[in-house]
C-alpha cells in the first residue's frame, strides 16, 4: 500500500492532470488539497481531451475524488463541470465525488473585488486570474469566509452573507469605484447549489483516514506548481495557497505519516503564464518553436506560456521544500528536433555564482543563467515505451537532469495521450 502525493516542480502547467489520470488507475481514492478553479488539469483518453479545474481527474475512472478543506470552490464552477461530465456519460453521484464541509467558498463579492483591484494596479497587475481565489483565501484568513457547512445552514448563510456584501461593497464602490453586488441575488442564487451539493458534503479527514485504515491506497493531487506556492514561490507573483506537499496535511486531513511518496512533475523545459520573473525565458525562435510545438497556452486562461530552457536552480529549490522521491518527466518529446539543448545549473549575479533561487526579485531580476549544453535529437520518440530505445542523447538528457536534481526518474511522457507513457519505476511500489 502507498499514499502518493503529486506536486508540480515549476510555476504549474507540468502536466500534472495526465500523469494524476495514469497513476489514479491504481489508486482507490483521488483528493485535491489546494487551489480552487484557477488551475486546470488536461487529460487525453482514446484523443478526446477533457479538462478539469475542481474535480480530480480520477473521476473519469469512477476513482472516489475528494475534495479537501484547503481547496476553494466556486459551486458554479463545481455544477458545470458535474454536468459536463454526466453528459459525456462520466458517472457522478453522492459516493464517488465528496466535498469536504470546511471547503471555504467563492462568493461573487471575492470576483468582483479580484477584478476590481487588478484594475486599479492597471500596469502593476499580479496577473491573477479573476476567479476569486485570493479574496476567498484572505476571507479566510481573516475568519470570515463561508465553508459548505455554513452553506448548509440557511439563516448562518444569509446572515453571512448580508455582513460580507456591506463590508465589499462599500470597498468596491468608494475605493475602486466599481458595481456593487447583490446579497439578495447572491443569497437565491447559492440557495439553489447547497441543494444540488448537500448530498456531496462530507468530513473530507474522516472519510480518507478511514480509507487508509481500510488499505486503500490513496493519491494526492496538487493544483498549480511549488514556485506558485504563497511562502515559497517567486511573491508576489504567485498563487494563494501553499502548493507544496507538506500543505498536503493541512488541505485534507491527514498525517505526515500517512503519506509515502512525493512525485514531483517534471516538464523537459521550463514554461511560465503571466507575470514574474523568468531567468531561463527565450524569447526567440528557439522559444516560439517549443511554445508551439508544446501548444504552450493555459488550460483554464488560454493564456500563451512564455517558455524557456530547464531550470535546475529552480527545480534544486523544489526538490528540498518537498522532499522529492522520486519525478516523472512530461513534453520530452517537444525538444527532439532541436540540435542542441541547455541546462541551467547556476545563476550568475554581478560577478557571483548562486546556487540557489533567491527570494529577492530585484536579485533575481539580475540573475544570468549559467548553462550545460547538451546534444539533441531529432527522432520522433512518440511511440518509445522503454528507457533504453530513447535515442542515446535524449537518454544522456534525462540522466543529467536525474544527476542534477539528486532524485530518480520515474516516469517519462513521450505524448499527451494515457498510453504515450513509460514507467521506469511504479510509484505505488516505493
């Protein structure tokens, strides 16, 4: 029996959805612990892509998904996806999609203030997404958000919902000079999601810590990637949780000692949506052609991502705040073609070599990447299935980035599709 956790080792967009599908095969229950529908996660069955952004992907093989109470859920969000699958004939019911009972929830208040306050930044923008997700978290923080359990409860609801709406809309309408919202709208509206979602909310902890006491085995899935994460990442461009798997605990319910393995998701090259900073950034023809062979744009904001040569500062930082056993490599197969390839190993800072991503912007701003250059390949290894019939310089390429990170490779994507995959070691063995 093994307990997985998943994480995203860049700034998300690894491939994580994919890699959550394959491993959920021999997973008996798939939770989420973070994030809320900022994040999307693609999945290829049989050439149909589907994406999600609050159901774990395990739901397309009637894997009990879990929702945790670190996760923000938008019920719009949440229903439309639910009908979504059910029409392309996904099975969804009270048993195989559970939502924890302290899951805060995003109001439309939260949308409206992330919309009003990106445009007062205007060219200072952080670059979020407009779903709601930081004002849900600071709600929160300050202890005044609404979890489903309070959804639950008609006159909790209402009242909370009337002394929300007097506090933002006052902040809308005098400082960002913005609509006001409706509580009675608001209140009628959500009344009638706590109905369809009543029958899915559930003590998230209880329901996986008997699972786990019962053998199942049970996969941890992560939403956006370690330098996204609201401690450690590069802030303030980042996201509004903690994404890194010691978070994995706090979003869901459970024990360090439940868990077994941090697989950590590997893109062949570095990519990034929005703003922040970016040492590896090409912007050149070396860069468009692997934004477009990579058909680099975001899942949930269609956003191009600005891509670059992989990082191992980066990924050296994310190896020690997760605590990585092992890594599964995605989009190897989007460098072939190309003659040569660069690793970073080191920054170089006005004269000094730095080993490690540093926290201040300004120095980053600064950093230069020291490169390793390395042979490419030009043979299409889409249909490669085992380690050893990869073409020899993708072979020294993946065993370099395995040298470097100091963790063993596990996995390798070779193609978007479930069966464009070999498993240099199962996960679910140790």
């Amino acid at each position: 029996m093994a307990n997985i956790v998943v994480v995203g080792t860049q700034w998300g967009d690894e491939g994580k959805g994919k890699i959550v599908d394959m491993l959920a095969e021999k997973a008996d229950m798939v939770t989420r612990f973070q994030g809320g529908n900022n994040a999307g996660h693609t999945v290829v069955v049989d050439g149909t892509q589907t994406i999600t952004h609050l159901i774990p992907s395990g739901i397309l093989q009637n894997k009990t998904c879990l929702i945790g109470n670190g996760v923000v859920v938008d019920p719009k969000v949440l229903l439309e996806e639910v009908d979504k699958l059910l029409g392309m004939g996904v099975e969804i019911n009270a048993d195989n999609l559970l939502i924890s009972e302290r899951a805060q929830i995003i109001m439309p208040y939260h949308q409206a203030m992330d919309h009003a306050r990106e445009a007062k930044k205007g060219a200072q923008k952080i670059g979020t997404t407009g779903r709601g997700i930081g004002p849900c978290y600071e709600d929160k923080a300050a202890r005044k958000g609404v979890r489903f359990v309070d959804l639950l409860d008609p006159e909790v609801f209402d009242s909370m919902v009337r002394e929300a709406c007097e506090e933002k809309n006052f902040l809308l309408t005098e400082f960002f000079k913005a609509d006001p919202v409706d509580p009675d709208a608001i209140i009628a509206e959500y009344t009638e999601y706590a109905k369809r979602l009543a029958p899915h909310v559930v003590d998230v902890s209880v329901v996986l810590n008997q699972g786990i006491k019962e053998g199942k085995q049970v996969l941890f899935e992560g939403a956006q990637g370690t330098h996204l994460d609201i401690d450690h990442g590069t802030y303030p461009f980042v996201t509004s949780s903690n994404t890194v798997a010691g978070n994995v605990c706090a979003g869901s319910g459970v024990g360090p000692g439940q868990l077994n393995e941090v697989l950590g998701i590997v893109k062949a090259y570095t990519t990034r949506v929005g703003m922040g900073p970016f040492p590896t950034e090409l912007e050149d023809e070396v860069g468009n052609k692997i934004q477009e062979k990579g058909a680099e744009f975001g899942a949930t904001t269609g956003r191009r991502r600005r891509c670059g040569w992989l990082d191992m500062v980066l990924l050296e930082a994310t190896a020690r705040l997760n605590g990585l056993t092992g890594v599964a490599i995605t989009k190897l197969d989007v460098l072939g073609g190309l003659d040569s390839l660069n690793i970073c190993t080191a920054y170089e800072c006005e004269g000094e070599t730095l080993n490690f991503f540093p926290a201040d912007l300004k120095v980053l701003a600064k950093c230069k990447p020291v490169y390793e250059a390395m042979p490419g390949w030009t043979e299409d290894i889409s249909g490669v299935r085992n380690f050893d019939d990869l073409p020899e310089n993708a072979r020294n390429y993946l065993n370099r980035v395995e040298e470097l990170l100091g963790a063993p490779i596990k996995i390798i994507s070779v193609g978007p599709g479930r069966d464009e995959t070999m498993v240099v070691k199962d996960p679910f063995a140790g």
